[in-house]
C-alpha cells in the first residue's frame, strides 16, 4: 500500500511552502495595515480614545434700547443619559426623583430614538441640587446617566415678553436631518419670536474640549495638554427696540386682560412694546417641555400661545375712518367743506345703516372726532370699493409687515377682484362695501398693522419697516453693529395729513371720543374703535400716536371683549405713552429722590 | 574560534536567541500593556517568575539523555489524559471553560501537558519498528492518540486547543509517510465540516466530489463506502459541534465572517486588534505610547492579543521582526528534522513545529484579522506560565536533539 505516498522530499517542501506562504500573508498583510491603511486606522483609534466634549455656547443676551437686561443667561445642571449604557430598571428611581409622571424617560428615549445609542440624551434642564447630590451619591448604580453644566435661559429681569421674544429648544430629529452640518443632537435651536428670526447670531460657537478615554469611557486626561481644544465663544447679545418701561406697563395693564399692544417709533419702525396677552411661561420652555406643560397651554382657553399682536385679526371698526378720509382728500371727492347731515343713519337700496347718535352737520374733521357712521357710509360709498381699498394697502393693511418675528398674518383688504374671487362675478352688490367705510365687514387686520397705521399718520406717510433689532455686538470683535431700518414713504400729501392728524388730536384733546385720556403732557392724537365680536362682546380699540407736534411713539391697543375703545383701550394706550415718553422725567424724579435721601442720610 | 564552533555544534544559537528575544519582546508587551491596570498590574513581575522557572525546566530538559524522552512518552501521555480527566471534575472554571488546577497563586494548565504528551506519544507510536502507517487499523490507532486529548479538551471546552491538536495529530500523521488515499481519509472530513458551515449546497458538493475521487483511487467496495459513511457523518458534525458550543463561542464564529456588524459586540476584540496593529504604522506609536494599548481597549490584550501591543508601539518593524524571529525558529527547525539521528526524534522536530506553528499562525492570523478569533495564546510572548513553560520545554527538547544528532547509541 506503498504506491502514492509521499516522498520525504516532497513532504518538507509542503511543509517550507505552508511555513514561507504563511509568513508572506502576514508582511502582507502588516504592510497593508500598518502602511497603506494607517491614516485610516489611526483615525479609528483616535475616535476611539479621544472623545469631543461639547460645551454648548450660552445664548447671546437680549438688552432693551436702553441696555437694560430683557432676556438673560443662568448657569444649570442638566441631567443626560446614555441609551448605551442605560440600565432600563433605574426609570422608576429616575422618574421618582425627578418628579415626572411615569414613562417620561420612555417617551424622551422614543422622541430621538434615530440618534445613535451612544450619544447623550438630555432628560431634564435645570435639575435641582438635591437630584445632583443624588446622582453623585448612586453614581455608581446609574450606569448611562450623568450631568452637564449648561447655560439656561434667564428669565427674571421684569418683563415676559413671550411672544416677541420666543423660546429655543433642543433641536428635533426632523429639523436635525436637514441641519446636520450645523447642529448635533441636544444642540438648542430658536423656536419661536427673536429667538427663531436671530438665531444664527445668537447661537454662538459650541466649544470643544478633548478628552482621552478608556475603553469604559473613563476619562483619562486631556487630550495634548488640550492644545486641539475650541473655546466655547457666545451668541451675539442683541439690543432690542424694546423700551422695559413701556413693555412693562403693558404687561402690567393687560395682567388679567386678553388682548395685544404694539408701540412703534413712528419715524423708525422700532418696536417699542409688544404685547400679546394672556403670556405664557417661557422658563417652561427652557427646560426640558412636559407633556403636561405642553397639554395644559394648548387646551387654555384663553390660548396663550396664540401670538395675538401680530398673528390675530379682526374687523378694526372706526379707527379705520381714517383710511376714507383720506381717500376723499388725496381723490379730491371731498375737501374741508365737504359736509353731510347725519339723521342717525344711512339708506342704502333696501338696508339701513344706523349711527350710534343723530350727529347733525359733519365735516370730515368733527367725523372723525365724533366718530360719525353716517358720513362713512356716505363717504365710502363716493369712493368706491377699489379707490377705497387702494388707500388701506397704502397703510400696509391686507400684507404682512415683514416684522423680525415669524409668527405674522397678513389679514384682509377686500377689493372687486376679492369679491368676484369669493362671490363670483355677480355674487356680491355694493350694499358690502358700505360697512367697510367704519371698518366693518370683511375687512382683516392685526394689532400691529394697526401700530404701522398710526406711525403712518404720527409721521405723515414716511415710516420703517416695524422691527425688533437696534444692533448686536459681534461676539468676535466686540463691536456694535447697528442695524439700519429700511424707511418707505406712501406718498400721501401733508396737507390731507394735516386734516386727519389734527382730527385725531381732537378726538383725545377736544370734544371727542377719548377725552378721557386728554393730557397736556403728553399730547395724544388718535382713534376709538370698536371691533364686532360674533363670539361675544366687541373688542375695543385704540390707535394714537404722542406727542402730536413731534410723535415719538405710534401705538394700537386691542382689548378682547371690552366693549367701547375709549373706555378700555384707551387708557392702557395712554398709561405705555407715558411710560416711554416721561421715561427722562421719571429718572430725574428719581435721582432727586436718591440725592435727597442722601443728604438725610449725611444729616443723619 | 575553535570553541565557539564547537559551542555551536552542541547547541544551536539560530533558535536559543529567537526564543529569548521572543520572551523578551513578551515581557515587553505584557509590562506595556498591564501597566496601571487595576486587576492585571501584577503580571509582569508574575511572568518574570515564570520565566525564571522556564529557564530551569529549560537546562534541565536540555541536559537531559537523548533516550529519556522515548522513555517517557507513554508515561508523559498516560499522566496528561490523567490530568485531563481529572481536570474536567476538580478544575477551576476560568472564561467559562474548567481547564485549570488551581495550585497556591499560580494556576496549572494540563492541556499544555498534553501537548508534549501527545506529541511524544505519537512520535512513538508512528516511528516504533517500521510501522506502515497506511493501513485503515493504524490510521486509526493514530486519529485515537491524538483525538481523545482533543475530545476531552473540547468538553472543558476549549475549541482553540483543540484544534491545535488535530493539527498535530493530522501533522504527524502526514509526516510518517502516509499515502496519499491514507491523507484523503484523514483530511477529507474536516474538509466536508469545513463545507457544511457555508451550507447546504457546499456540503453536497463537497459530498459529490468526495465520491468522484473515490472513483478515481479505485479501492474497493468496503473501503469506499466506509470513507463515505465517514465522510458524510462528518458533514452533520459541525451542525451538532455548533450547538454543543457556548454562545459566546458561536459569536465569535459568527463575528469572524462580519466583524463589522456589530462593532462593540463579539467582534469587537478582532476590530480593535486590528485598529491597534494599524494605527502603528511604520514605527509605531513608541513603548508605553500606544493608546488602544494604555487606554485598554482591548480586554486582556496580554494573553491572546499581546501581538496587537508589538503592533501598536513597535509599528511595522516591529511586528515583522517578531513573525521573523519565529520564522528563523521554524526554518531551524525543519534543518533540524533532516539532520536529526532517529525517526522517533524527527517525529517530535516535526511535532514541536507543528504545535509552534499552528499556535503562532492561528493567534498571528487572528490579531492581523486573516483568521476567526480562536483563543490560543501566542507562544513566548503571550502571559501565561503553564503555555511558557511548556513552549521553552519543547525548545529544550528540539535543542537536546540538536545536541545530540550526531552521536549514535
């Protein structure tokens, strides 16, 4: 049985060929390895042993125009947790300590389960010291959770400002797709208001500290005596139109009021105070939102999220005469002499339109002092629907203002086109334009077209688009950089604003609808309103502007379901006036004050 | 130089300082990679005693006579399937597997044993009077000596161990002068089970050619279907041998084909390794300098991936002077089987390589990723004193054959 076997010659060469052919797949294989691939290997490696630590840039600061804090910072503790090395049998504990309904983790797991389970997720801001104290004593028994120091939003300095300002949350996983070059998970991003429209400026630059790591993620060192390290550099602060005083009285006038205000610099388009109420809580947003929270706001019946000043619209009622008025002086169908007699109402074809009193003989001038119907349904009906509506998109009503925030509507200004669209061609009759001469009817605007509106007449016709942003300081050169508002003109003679203007200042300083705010003062011009309410009682409006001879301030104040203008909006429009006008006097006010108790203090 | 020839003559330098500088490397490694490590910090002063001890078995062995071994090999077999018994009853469970004798601080490994026994054995039993190995009743007797040390180590189970065995065994086998029939009944069913784990049609084709060269050797009926029935039970094995396995011995299979797949999970170990070997480069990242290394990223990188350090600190100069340094040792060695006096000493040369061999290509492999990860410790360099000690014991052998191949009894 001898016959194939294997000579031993032939064995030791399979022998040699498996020894050398080995060893040739190895130097092939290391040369492989350790020289074509080691970029490659070496990038591995360091991924593995030095991991980035992002220390998030607190947000830039939000300063009023008088650099005053509106919107602060506050260092907090938020807690994370690893899904990678989470333990599930420590949610009980967790929800227990945090004081969260159960199957909160669950649902925050849920929310970012595309990330990868190595990165933290944050489960709560702005925890507590005794749940930090907590951690620190269990450490060792909550495999996957720790705690970062993070900045928060501050919101204490004295003002809500909700709406305008908005809040910044960390960045959802929709958002994140489309963002990855600039954002990482549990980055926060504006959401809403100042915070949204500014939020590349306010961001800032995350910094990056490098660790060295061991295969348990125990930090180790820093990585090259962190010479790769990046600073954390912070937003951009932003100083704001905003006036404390006046946003403060606002708020404090609207405390348990529904309704919106907005003041402008007519010349500048700077908001002045921007209110929308009922507010809510934004510190409830700088945490980690709830459900709860977030059911709770959503079903108030007074729906506080609902940006009010610039995203509500309603018919304005008489503060819109003026846009007839107008019309009839700039269209030359009317002039100063023009007079109608009011018997207490209008009769158009089959319908009768009431005034609220018989006014008697009305020039356009005491028309609008007395606030009288019929000679706007006279009037209105001389213009036409098209000349009419031309004169109120002048004003900027039936378009967005294009204000730094994005929460806006653009409401409606009815026109023939806008008639044939709803009622087709023959749909409609001209009985529909009549309500429109006292701002009733299909008419749509918001609060702050109403503000824009006043600033229109506080500066005849030239104004700026309204805004929020005076300038920022650059977070990389320190310096102030103004922002320059964008003026327009409408072109509107002075002379059919001078007739309209003294008009209003006659509606509060003469025998008029707001007699009631008259003050020597402050000289106010301006218009009652009153805006049909089909859900239930009017709204009432006010829009003025102060001081008539040289405006400083143009304002529209709409109170939900308070009946006439002159009673409730009025005075809330005067009390924010005196805020931001008297603001020199009431500061000297106070250094006397302050030196006199000095002196007491020394005489003491 | 009169006298240093003569040293040479008597003792062959081309392995004694590979081997010492391969434990040096390994005390370098093991001393790197331990270094501030809270369980494991003690090894290398552990492994220095070790060497000590290696050392003495070492002179001892070597100034052994020549006889001593043959003398021995029946005894050496009989004591290690003894320890292997008992093992399996009294041993310590250590990873998972019972093959260790817990004696004091140190621990004792009886496969290690086994691996001079079975090669001493087999020696003597393929090289006693002539023996024609090409007959079915001997091929057998020789699958016997060395499969029952491999089925008892695979109840502990140690797979890597195992295998090393069979390659032993298959080893000296080939080397005795088998037929080529006589290697196609040894060789074919580990072929057949290595088809079987790609599935089900690899296994039928392997099945098919097996039947071809069946035909081809022309044997007769009985032979033919017994290598068949053989053959073809073997092609079931792996599926059993699979499930016998232990989870954790399954993922690694599983993690050799993709060990990408789950990156921090069985194939994590591998990936490492490799980012540790590749991160090296050309010079290395310097001693004590290689962060996989100090930054532990590779659990208990002292015993099976102590290459992976050389790798990472040494670079590729480093890790070629190493698989060099063995290959210097195995080239030695094949010179040696052709000169050595009898067959019983060529049987343990070849023995010794094999065992050598199969250890450094299987760990080598694993660390560079060319093979599955198989647990088996690199020898000389890998911590371990029970693999140390019985690693520098077979070099002592091969070197006192060295010693005394030109004297005749």
């Amino acid at each position: 049985m001898n016959d194939t076997s294997f000579g031993e010659p032939f064995r030791r060469k399979i022998l040699y060929v498996i020894i050398i052919g080995f060893f040739s797949v190895c130097v092939v294989q290391l040369f492989h390895m350790q020289i074509l691939q080691q970029l490659s290997y070496s990038e591995k490696s360091n991924e593995n042993s030095v991991k980035p630590i992002y220390q998030f840039a607190p947000r830039g600061i939000f300063y009023d125009r008088n650099h005053q804090v509106l919107v602060g910072n506050k260092p907090s503790f938020t807690l994370r947790l690893t899904p990678s090395l989470y333990d599930k049998k420590i949610t009980p504990y967790l929800e227990a300590i945090l004081g969260v309904t159960p199957g909160y983790i669950d649902r925050i797991l849920k929310q970012n389960e595309s990330y990868s389970k190595f990165i933290p997720r944050k489960i709560a801001k702005d925890v507590s010291f005794k749940v930090i104290a907590w951690y620190e004593e269990n450490a060792a028994k909550l495999p996957g959770i720790d705690y970062i120091m993070e900045t928060q939003r501050d919101y204490s300095f004295g003002v809500m400002g909700s709406h305008m300002f908005g809040y910044a949350k960390e960045i959802p996983p929709e958002i994140l797709q489309h963002r990855k070059e600039e954002y990482d998970p549990g980055d926060e991003i504006g959401f809403s208001g100042i915070e949204k429209t500014y939020e590349d400026y306010i961001r800032g630059d995350k910094g990056i500290k490098y660790v060295l790591v061991d295969s348990k993620q125990k930090t180790i060192g820093r990585y090259k005596e962190g010479k790769e390290d990046q600073s954390t550099i912070k937003g951009d602060d932003l100083i704001l139109t905003i006036d404390k005083d006046a946003q403060r009285v606002a708020e404090e006038a609207f405390k348990d009021k529904r309704g919106a205000v907005v003041a402008m610099d007519p010349a500048t388009g700077e908001i002045l105070a921007f209110l929308s109420a009922p507010q809510y809580n934004l510190d409830d947003f700088a945490k980690v939102t709830s459900q709860e929270v977030w059911k709770n706001l959503n079903t108030d019946p007074g729906i506080p999220l609902f940006n009010r000043a610039s995203m509500s619209t309603f018919a304005p009622g008489s503060t819109f005469k003026m846009i007839s008025a107008i019309a009839g002086l700039e269209e030359g169908i009317i002039d100063t002499n023009y007079t109608i007699t009011c018997s207490g109402g209008f009769q158009f074809g089959d319908r009768y339109f009431k005034c609220l009193h018989v006014h008697g003989r009305m020039n356009v001038s005491t028309s609008i002092e007395h606030s009288c119907n019929t000679f706007y349904y006279n009037l209105v009906n001389k213009l036409g629907i098209d000349i009419w509506s031309k004169y109120a998109k002048k004003f900027g009503f039936g378009s967005k203002t294009k204000i730094d925030i994005p929460e806006e509507a653009g409401g409606i200004v009815p026109s023939t086109e806008y008639y044939n669209r709803v009622y087709g061609k023959n749909g409609w009759t001209k009985g529909f334009v009549i309500s429109l001469g006292i701002g009733q009817g299909e008419l749509n605007v918001t609060p702050l077209q109403l503000a824009q509106y006043a600033a229109l007449f506080a500066n005849f016709g030239k104004s700026a688009k309204p805004h929020f942003l005076k300038g920022y300081v650059d977070n990389q050169t320190n310096k102030y950089i103004a922002v320059k508002p964008q003026t327009y003109d409408i072109g509107i003679s002075k002379k059919s604003f001078d007739i309209i203007r003294h008009a209003m200042y006659e509606v509060v300083n003469g025998a008029g609808t707001a007699v009631s705010i008259k003050s020597l003062e402050l000289q106010i011009a301006g218009k009652t309103g009153t805006a049909q309410n089909p859900h239930g009682k009017e709204h009432a409006i006010f829009v003025g502007f102060a001081p008539y001879d040289n405006p400083k301030i143009a304002i529209a104040v709409l109170v939900e379901n308070a009946g006439f203008g002159s009673v409730a909006a009025a005075p809330i429009a005067r009390d924010v006036i005196k805020a931001y006008l008297q603001k020199g006097k009431k500061e000297e006010i106070n250094k006397v004050a302050a030196s006199m108790k000095k002196e007491e203090q020394i005489a003491n | 130089m009169q006298i240093s020839y003569k040293f040479q003559d008597r003792f062959d330098l081309a392995i004694f300082i590979p081997t010492v500088l391969l434990i040096v490397f390994g005390l370098l490694a093991i001393y790197s990679s331990t270094l501030n490590h809270p369980t494991a910090s003690g090894n290398f002063q552990k492994q220095v005693i070790f060497v000590v001890c290696s050392v003495v078995a070492f002179l001892i062995i070597y100034s052994l006579p020549q006889q001593t071994f043959k003398m021995f090999a029946v005894a050496t077999y009989g004591i290690s399937l003894f320890f292997l018994v008992a093992v399996l009853v009294i041993g310590k469970t250590v990873y998972g597997a019972k093959s260790w004798f817990g004696i004091g601080g140190f621990g004792f490994q009886p496969s290690e044993l086994a691996k001079l026994g079975t090669i001493l054995m087999l020696s003597y039993w393929l090289t006693y009077k002539n023996r024609d190995i090409n007959n079915l009743k001997d091929i057998g007797v020789a699958l016997m000596i060395g499969f029952v040390p491999v089925m008892l180590i695979m109840l502990e189970p140690d797979m890597g161990t195992s295998i090393v065995f069979a390659i032993i065994t298959i080893s000296l086998i080939f080397w005795s002068g088998i037929s080529l029939f006589g290697l196609f009944v040894v060789l074919t069913p580990a072929f057949v089970i290595f088809a079987s784990i790609l599935g089900t049609y690899a296994l039928i084709a392997a099945l098919l050619l097996v039947i071809a060269i069946l035909f081809f050797f022309k044997r007769d009926l009985f032979t033919s279907i017994t290598v068949f029935i053989i053959n073809l039970s073997s092609g079931f094995v792996f599926d059993y041998l699979y499930r016998i396995l232990k989870p954790h011995q399954q993922k690694r299979i599983e993690s050799f084909l993709n060990p990408m797949a789950d990156p921090l999970g069985s194939g994590y170990n591998a990936l490492q390794a490799k980012v540790a070997i590749g991160s090296g480069g050309f010079w290395g990242k310097g001693f004590l300098h290689g962060n996989q290394t100090q930054l532990r990223f590779i659990p208990e990188q002292w015993t099976d991936f102590i290459y992976c350090v050389i790798g990472e600190e040494f670079g590729f100069l480093g890790s070629v002077l190493v698989i060099t340094l063995f290959f210097i040792i195995f080239i030695r060695l094949m010179k040696l089987s052709s000169t050595a006096k009898d067959q019983f000493s060529v049987s343990v040369v070849i023995g010794v390589l094999t065992l050598l061999f199969a250890h450094f290509a299987i760990n080598i492999g694993m660390n560079v990723g060319v093979t599955p990860v198989i647990g088996l410790p690199l020898p000389f360099l890998s911590y371990g004193g029970s693999s140390l000690l019985i690693d520098v014991v077979t070099i002592g052998i091969v070197l006192n054959i060295y010693k005394n191949r030109k004297m005749h009894t």
